[in-house]
C-alpha cells in the first residue's frame, strides 16, 4: 500500500468513483442482449445482507503478502450485524445439538440443511 500511495487512516468505503461508463448497447456489459435497461451506478448494502466474502487460495502457490488483517476498519452498523449473526449462528448450532432427536431424525435434519443452504449459496 505504501508502494502505489495508499493510505489505510482513509477510508472511503461509501464513497464509490465511477471508473466508467456502462454501455447499455453493448453485449458484454449486457450479455442478454438488453438496451434498454438503466445503468444503475454503486450502492452501499444494507448492514442486514453484509456477509463476508473469502477468497480461497486454491492454487496453493505462495502469497506476496498477508491479507489476514484489513487496514481499513469495518463501520460500526456492518460489524454489529455481523456480530448479531454470528451469534445467531451460534444459538442455532448449541440448539440443533442439544436437540432430543434420534440418530436417523438428526440426519434428515442435517440433510435438509445442506439442501437449504445449497440453495442458498446458489
């Protein structure tokens, strides 16, 4: 960062800059071959649909540099939200484990999950 002048004390994150200018026209920004829809330009996502993106490294060659520890701070509204669903998580996980079901009920349910969050991920 300090190599190409970026500072980590500022930090714009809900300042978006428009690099350029989508051509409604053209079939790579379109490719369903839409031209008439309206470019829409950034926007900031509500703190309730904010989850963490990870990037796996499945190439497994050698990082450059650690990325382990983001310089830039995460806003106050997006890091309550995501400690309230972390902790959602949590109450769900103790809850499906402390759940009085048999063996084969406990794998249906488990199956179920998997489905929904396929889904989900989809």
């Amino acid at each position: 960062m300090n190599e190409v002048g970026v500072l980590p004390t500022v930090n714009r994150w809900d300042e978006p800059i428009a690099l350029g200018i989508v051509d409604p026209h053209d079939s790579l920004s379109h490719p369903a071959g839409v031209s008439d829809v309206q470019t829409e330009s950034a926007t900031r996502v509500d703190p309730d649909q904010f989850t963490n993106f990870v990037i796996p490294n499945w190439l497994g060659g050698e990082s450059t540099g650690s990325t382990k520890d983001n310089p830039f701070t995460l806003p106050e509204a997006y890091m309550a939200s995501q400690q309230r669903n972390e902790k959602n998580l949590g109450e769900i996980r103790q809850l499906l484990r402390e759940a009085p079901l048999e063996e084969s009920r406990k794998r249906e349910l488990s199956s179920a999950l998997h489905v929904y969050f396929k889904d989900w991920l989809y």
